[in-house]
C-alpha cells in the first residue's frame, strides 16, 4: 500500500486482479449450482404433486 493505504502498488494489484478472478469464478460456480439445485425441486415438487392428483 502507498500513499498511507489508498493507492496499491502495482504488484499488489496484480496478486488482488488474480484473487478478484478466482473469487468471481467462485461465485459463478455457486449460481450455477444453486440454479440446478433450485430447479431439480422445483421438477421434482411439480412431479410429486402431479403423483399425488393421480
């Protein structure tokens, strides 16, 4: 840190560039699954109440 803690040295921002990086794939990876789990009990609650009106 330069310029008392406001302004980061140049190879700071490269290590905290990557760190943003895996953090974002991270979160992109989370969405997905919580997407997929979402709609696999959604079909499967849709699936359980079409059995139940049978």
């Amino acid at each position: 840190m330069e310029n008392r803690g406001t302004t980061v040295g140049d190879c700071m921002a490269d290590r905290l560039r990557d760190r943003l990086t895996e953090l974002e794939t991270q979160l992109a990876d989370l969405a997905a699954t919580r997407d997929a789990l979402a709609s696999l009990l959604t079909d499967s609650a849709r699936l359980a109440a079409l059995d139940s009106v049978a």
